[in-house]
C-alpha cells in the first residue's frame, strides 16, 4: 500500500514538474508552410516548404524548397507554419 502511495506522489511530482517546464514532450507538428535556411557565406534561403525531414540521431533537418533539397543544422533553420 505504501509502495502505491509513494508512486502516486512520484507521478505527480513528475507531472507538476513536466508541466511547469516550456518544453513539448511530443511534437505535433508535422506541416511547416514556409522555412528560411541561413547560408554559410550569409545569404539567406526563404521559400514554401515542399517537404521536410527530422533525423533522431542528430539536430540535422532535410528541407526541400523549389525543389532544391538542403541539408542543415536546426540551428540555421526557421519552419514556419500558418
């Protein structure tokens, strides 16, 4: 009975603790409608999403644009959805 308790205090105390955080545990978003991709040599790529690729392993997106496809860190990449 103990060992119950003490898990439901558990839970709630993960719960009121994920909660209070500004992070998404899942991400929903599946569609972005448009995307701006920071270039190397400072240019700046912005176009309508054709499609778009998250890898687990890594903080890399694969971003088609215009039919260009480009590869990059999260870091230089803005998706943007209406």
């Amino acid at each position: 009975m103990k060992k119950r308790i003490l898990a439901a205090i558990c839970a709630l105390v993960l719960a009121a603790g994920i909660s209070g955080c500004n992070r998404s545990i899942f991400d929903t978003t599946f569609k972005f409608d448009e995307a701006y991709i920071y270039m190397p040599d400072g240019t700046v790529i912005h176009g309508e999403v054709d499609s778009w690729t998250d890898f687990e392993d890594g903080d890399q997106l694969q971003v088609t644009i215009d039919g260009i496809t480009y590869l990059t860190y999260a870091s230089n990449i803005v998706l943007i959805s209406h």
